[in-house]
C-alpha cells in the first residue's frame, strides 16, 4: 500500500509539472502570435493603475482625523469614528432610503427598456426605418448631463416651458412640478430612460445579429410566427448577455449619477433628492470640508456595492451558469 501509494503520488506530481509546462509554453506562443495586441493594452492597464489603484492608498483617511498641513501620515488615527458618526446621525436613513429607492426604481423600470427595444429594432431589416429609429435613439445619449437637465428644467417650467404653455392652454393651472418631492423620482427614471435606452440597446442588438440564420428558417418551417421566434429564439439569445449586465448594474447600486441628481435638486424636493453622492459632496467639498466624514461614507459607499456585485454574481453562476468570473 506504501510502495502504491508512492507511485500515486509521484505520478500526480508528473501530471502537474506537465500541466504546469503546458501552460508555460502556451502562454509564451500566444505572447509570439498576439503581442501587438498585448502591447496595446499597456496604456489602459497603466491607466486604471494610475487612476484607480493608486488613490486607494487615500483610503486610510476615513480612518484618520485628517488635516491637510500634516498628510495623510501625519493626521490621528481615530478607527471607526467617521463610520459610528454617520451610522447614528439622522439622516443616515434618509440618505439611504433615498440612495436605496431611486436604484432599486431606476433598475426596475429602465433595465428592460434597451431589451424590448432591441427586440423591436430586430424585427425590422436593413432600411431607412430602422436607420432613422436607431439614430433617434442614440441621439439623446450624447447630449451632456448639465444640458439635458437643463432641457427638463425648460420643459417642465410653470410659466415659460411647454409644460405650464399646455396647461393653460386647456384652462388649467400649472404646478411647479420640479419642487414636488414626490415627482423627483419619475422625472429622474423618465428622463434617464429617454437618454439611454437607444445607446444601451446596442449591446443586445449585436447579440441579436450573432444568431444564426438557420434558427429563424427552421422555426418558419415549423410555423412559429414572429411573437414565438422572438419568444423562443431571440430572448434565450439574450439571456446571458442580459445577465452579465445585470450584475454590473446592481455591483452600482449604491453609486447613483450625481451630477443629475445634484443639478434637479432644490430645497423643495430634497427629502427625496438627498441621496449619497450628493450628501458626500456637500460635506465634502462645500462649506467647511469635512475630508474625513466624507471619505467614510464613499468607503461605506463602495463596500456595500462589492458586497452586491460579488452576492449577486454568484447567484448568477449558480441559478444561470452566466457570470462575470
């Protein structure tokens, strides 16, 4: 059994070294036959090291009373007083309550829209219609944040945008519909679904073209009709890539826009307007700044996401067989 067992072994140490040498030797000819492409990979690599990893090292701030005449290495060490002060003030469920809403909402009504859209583009061939609808939809997309909400501001204005202009033209009086707290939200999901539906459809769509065309000549042999080739063709194809970006939005749950947040705030709506990114900026960079309190929150911040993305990313290998990693 000793002598058996010595044999077994040595020849698991035989199959891993032959792996092992395998993999060497594979990873070096693929290095030979795709170096240019590995090359060009070195500015973004560096960059997302730059940018990315190397302000992680500010991290120990959250952590710190920190002054900027002494550094970062100079400030006290306070631990977790940033996080304790934050977690017991009362906005903390205010502020989280509205971060956590307006995701969750903005998840649920504008994740489906690109795919239904895609599908409805899909259906239509090669043709001026379907040029002139994908252009429509990307348009808005490139319009910058600060003009669109600006748009908005105009449209939905009381006494000069087509919002008030339509009111009284059938009689009726125009509210001041941007300094409800209750419409703050349909505003943002509408006008964050009218902006990027077009641009965000164009991933499932190239999904879309990668299905054989084999598949739809089969089905119209066998009589399905179009609500069925789409039903049992197009949306399967669909899955894993819906999937894959699922993940990634909810990984963000908690990193709402600031910039539309912060510029449709006002002091009217904002028991629903306050929300994290735009908390975090006022006592960060306003008034007097508070680098420490405001480091904490944006650590709290970006826990719960990797929390998120990692919780939601395994149920997605387990329940789909689709994942990230």
């Amino acid at each position: 059994m000793t002598v058996g067992a010595s044999i077994g072994k040595k020849k698991e140490r035989g199959k891993a070294a032959l792996r092992a040498g395998t993999e060497k030797r594979s990873w070096k000819q693929d290095w030979k036959k795709n170096y240019q492409l590995y090359l060009f990979l070195i500015p973004a690599v560096v960059s997302v090291f730059i940018f990315s990893y190397l302000p992680m090292y500010g991290i120990q701030i959250a952590f710190k009373d920190f002054k900027p005449v002494r550094g970062i290495l100079g400030s006290e060490w306070v631990g977790m007083k940033w996080f304790e002060r934050f977690f017991s003030s009362f906005q903390f469920t205010e502020i989280l309550g509205n971060t956590l809403l307006l995701s969750v909402l903005l998840l649920i009504c504008s994740f489906p829209v690109p795919i239904l859209f895609a599908l409805i583009v899909n259906q239509y061939r090669e043709g001026r219609f379907r040029r002139v609808l994908q252009t429509v939809s990307y348009a808005p997309h490139f319009i910058s944040t600060v003009v669109m909400v600006g748009m908005v501001v105009l449209f939905l204005s009381p006494s000069a945008g087509l919002y008030g202009t339509l009111m009284r033209m059938f009689g009726l009086e125009a509210e001041n519909i941007l300094g409800e707290a209750s419409m703050f939200r349909p505003i943002y999901i509408l006008s964050d679904i009218w902006q990027h539906t077009g641009w965000d459809s164009i991933i499932y769509l190239a999904a879309l073209s990668s299905i054989s065309q084999d598949l739809y000549d089969a089905a119209k042999v066998d009589g399905a009709g179009r609500w069925k080739r789409m039903w049992y063709i197009e949306i399967p194809a669909l899955r894993e890539t819906a999937m894959i970006l699922l993940i990634l939005r909810l990984g963000g749950i908690m990193s709402m826009g600031f910039e539309k947040a912060y510029l449709l705030q006002n002091n009217l709506n904002l028991a629903a307007s306050e929300i994290i990114a735009t908390y975090v900026y006022k006592i960060g960079l306003t008034g007097t700044p508070q680098y420490s309190y405001s480091a904490a929150i944006g650590v709290f911040n970006s826990v719960i996401n990797v929390f998120l993305l990692l919780t939601f990313n395994k149920l997605s290998k387990k329940m789909s067989g689709a994942g990230l990693w």
